[in-house]
C-alpha cells in the first residue's frame, strides 16, 4: 500500500469518526483491526418512578478494554454514573446488621437492614442477555463496595450462562428528601467468561414499612466484549 493511501484512510477515519462516534460504538467499529484498543461507551440517562420516590440516573459511561491477564476470557470495564433518588414518603427505621442478599429472587441487589435503602451497581451476564427480569435469576452479588466519587477497583469471575450483580455504592435513607450515589472509572475486572458479556447498570430503592415498596431503575445493556 502507497504512503498517500495510507494517509488517505487514516484522514478519512479521522473525519468519519468525528461525526459518527456513537454510531461506530454501537457498531463495534473500533473493535475491528484493533483488538487491543478501550472502547468508550456513552449510556443514556434514565429515570423510574415509584411509591414515594423517583430515581434518576445521569452521566453514566462505561469503557471496555481487555484484561491485562491476556488469557482469552478476561476484560475490564471502567464505570462512571449519577444515581439520586428523590423520597416524598419513608419511615424513618433504624438502621441494622447489613445482611446481603438471601440467595432468594428479588433479593440480589437489597440491603437487609431496618432502614430505606438506595443501592446502585452492574448486573453482569457470560454468554446470556441481560433481561429487565434479570434481577430474579439469582446471581451473586460482589462484596467490596467503593465510597460515592472515588475510585475503586472490584472482580468478578463468569462462567458460562452465568449473572452477577456488582454493587457500587449504597446510601440509606433515613427520612425524606434527596439521597445520590456518584463514583467515577471504577474498575469492574471480569475473568473466566471465554464468551460474549454483557452489563447494565442498576438502581434500586427500598422503602421499608406496613407498605413496603421497592423501585428499580434499569440503564441499557451495553457489550462487554
């Protein structure tokens, strides 16, 4: 190939990829020719509605890139987000043990505890789509949490069909008013998944008392190599 092709090509990507950066995400263009390279995946902003609170999810952005392992079945996502939770109506509680999850549905991504709760994180599937029901399939949830807007590293080993739920960050509430989680490039390390993985992130808000409630705000799945 001539040194004049070969500029031409690189000026016209150049060019294209100004006017066609999510379009090219979406497409998996930079994966093409450039395995080694970190894909950046914008996320739009999301909100969900429900008993005595609304969530919203803002600035949210994941980049992709393979595990410095190199072994074939590992990569690592950087994960940046807004969760805030606007709460009209709460009993107070008072907050206690921190149980986790009881390995039964709808409990993956609850706090156990005798207060309301606002919890964020990633589900995160090996060779299986993540569904808006993915929060009943009884995955695990990862244990070390990083605090709102710091930098955290956490990992995650995949088998096949398999899906987890990573926690990020947690808030309880206490009364009513505004609560928000933020972080920024945590680093969520996925090993043992030879497939195609996929991630979406999730907010969760549970309203304890006589009416209990709990309100999930799903983001939209994304490829995670």
């Amino acid at each position: 190939m001539s040194k004049n092709r070969t500029n031409g090509l690189r000026h016209g990507a150049r060019a294209a990829s100004i006017g066609t950066a999510v379009a090219a995400v979406a497409m998996g263009l930079f994966s093409t020719g450039a395995a080694n390279a970190d894909v950046f995946v914008p996320l739009p902003d999301g909100q969900q509605i429900g008993p005595g609170v609304t969530i919203n999810r803002t600035q949210e952005s994941a980049t992709v890139s393979p595990s410095l392992a190199a072994n074939g079945a590992g990569r690592v996502v950087w994960v940046s987000g807004k969760a805030k939770a606007e709460v009209t109506a709460t009993p107070e509680g008072k907050v206690g043990p921190n149980n986790g999850a009881q390995n039964i549905p709808g409990t993956n991504n609850s706090s156990t505890h005798g207060a309301s709760r606002l919890s964020t994180g990633y589900i995160i599937g090996c060779q299986v789509s993540i569904a808006s029901d993915a929060f009943a399939l009884g995955g695990d949830v990862s244990i070390g949490n990083v605090g709102p807007g710091l930098n955290g590293s956490l990992g995650v080993k995949l088998g096949p069909g398999e899906i987890k739920f990573v926690a990020i960050d947690g808030k309880d509430i206490l009364k009513p008013g505004t609560y928000s989680v933020q972080y920024k490039d945590t680093e969520i390390e996925i090993q043992g998944c030879a497939g195609y993985a996929q991630a979406r992130s999730y907010t969760v808000v549970e309203i304890i008392g006589d009416e209990y409630s709990k309100t999930i705000l799903y983001g939209m799945p994304f490829s995670v190599g």
